[in-house]
C-alpha cells in the first residue's frame, strides 16, 4: 500500500529512523499505531473491523469513514476488509447493529411499562448523542441484525404487557424510535456534530431577544412568551415529549 504523507496519522517517511535501531517517536497527534505496531496485532476479524469503524466516527464523523481508512487503522489491505464484511454497506449495517446492541431493554414488568418505555426513550437518545452519526447511518436500513431483533422482540413485549394490543404495539414500538431519532437530530444534525449546549443556549438567548423586540400590538403572544423560547433545556423538552408520547399510548390501551 503506498502512504500518503498528507494524511495525519499516515507513518510515509516518518517511518524512517535516524540511525540504525533508532526510531523516530511518532508525534503526538498521531491517532494510528505505527506500522510495526499493527504488524503485532492480532489476526483481522469482523468484530475488529466494525469496532475500528465506530472509533473512527466517533472521533470525525459519518463522513471520514472509508474502507481504506479502516484498512489503515488495521494494517492491512482494504480486500481483507471486503472479504469480511462483504462492501462497505455490509460494514454499515454490522455497525448499525452493533450500536443497537449498546441500548440494553429490560424484562417487562407490567405495572412500571410506562417508565420502562420512557427509560427506553432515554437510553435510545442517549445512545445517539454518544455516537451522533448513527441517526445518518439508520437512514434507508431496516435493522434485522441479531441485536435488532432482541431489541425488537424485548420492546414489544414491555409493550405488550403494558395492555397495548397487536396493532397497535407494533406501530408504537416503530414510532417510538422515529420520535426519538427526531428529537436527537436537532440535537446532533445528520451529517455532522449540533451545537453544543453552551451554543444551543446563546441560540435560544438570541431567539428570545429577537421576539421580545417585536412589535407587541401585532404579535402579542410571542412578546409576552420570549422568555419562553429563550429556554433551551433540552433534556427538560425530551421529557415532555415521552410523557405526552407515552401517556398518549396508555389512553388508546385503556379505550380497547
């Protein structure tokens, strides 16, 4: 494989020592091992190479991953990684299962299924803002991995004891995950990082400035509610929309 100097983390001529015996200490921005380094790795693997490509998009993003770069990172050729994986769709899916797996699902337990859902809710969007870019990655799939399924059936049944029927668990359980994967994309955006809460709050600062300024006599509920855009809690607004979304399920249970 030929290096490219360019690229951060690349050894190239870095790998040159200055004299015999004597090699030239990486710098310490580079993330990758050195090359002889990952010769003393073990075999290649699936599981190596999915959690190889969650590290890297958890350090840059959705966008930085490619087939070769997971190549480099490993220390090995980018048709070891095909011959694993199958493409690098194939790599999208494993990932995209195997960050579902990371959102554990309890035993139903029929009289907390209300809370039991909503600290689902929590766990799913806690999940997302860990690894931003896996709202991008879900985006045309349908997740039918190992992990899914065990999410899938482990969800429909805190569902199903809570006295949802059929019907309607099913839908609950898709709309649940489309709730919070709206909600997590203001938060995060789909191609990249959100702004971080200290921006978010100067944003909502901004927003509240901006309609308490407005004329009162043609907008006089904005006026008299700035304040009120200025909050920019976000956990505070996850809440009430689990609860409205939960609550909601329960009163359709309860009419049959």
């Amino acid at each position: 494989m030929t290096s490219d100097p360019s690229r951060t983390g690349d050894t190239g001529a870095m790998g040159t020592t200055s004299s015999p015996g004597e090699p030239v200490p990486p710098p310490p921005w580079q993330r990758t091992p050195t090359r002889a380094a990952r010769r003393r790795r073990d075999p290649i693997s699936k599981e190596a190479i999915v959690a190889a490509a969650i590290r890297l998009m958890d350090a840059e993003g959705f966008d930085a991953l490619s087939m070769r770069r997971i190549a480099e990172e490993l220390g090995t050729g980018a048709a070891s990684l095909y011959w694993h994986v199958g493409s690098k769709d194939g790599l999208l899916d494993l990932v995209f299962d195997e960050l579902i797996g990371e959102v554990s699902v309890p035993d139903p337990d029929p009289p907390r299924w209300r809370e039991q859902v909503k600290d689902l809710a929590r766990a799913q969007r806690a999940g997302t803002l860990r690894h931003p870019y896996v709202v991008r990655v879900s985006i045309g799939r349908i997740p039918m991995g190992p992990n899914a399924l065990v999410f899938s059936e482990r969800t429909l049944a805190i569902l199903r004891a809570g006295g949802l029927p059929p019907r309607l668990a099913v839908r609950a359980s898709l709309l649940l995950i489309s709730t919070v994967n709206g909600f997590t994309i203001d938060e995060t955006g789909v191609s990249g990082t959100g702004p971080d809460g200290a921006a978010a709050a100067d944003a909502a600062a901004a927003a509240g400035g901006y309609l308490a300024a407005l004329p009162r006599e043609r907008f006089p509920n904005l006026v008299s509610l700035a304040e009120e855009f200025a909050d920019a809690d976000r956990d505070e607004r996850f809440e009430l929309l689990i609860d409205i979304f939960v609550d909601g399920l329960a009163r359709l249970a309860e009419a049959g």
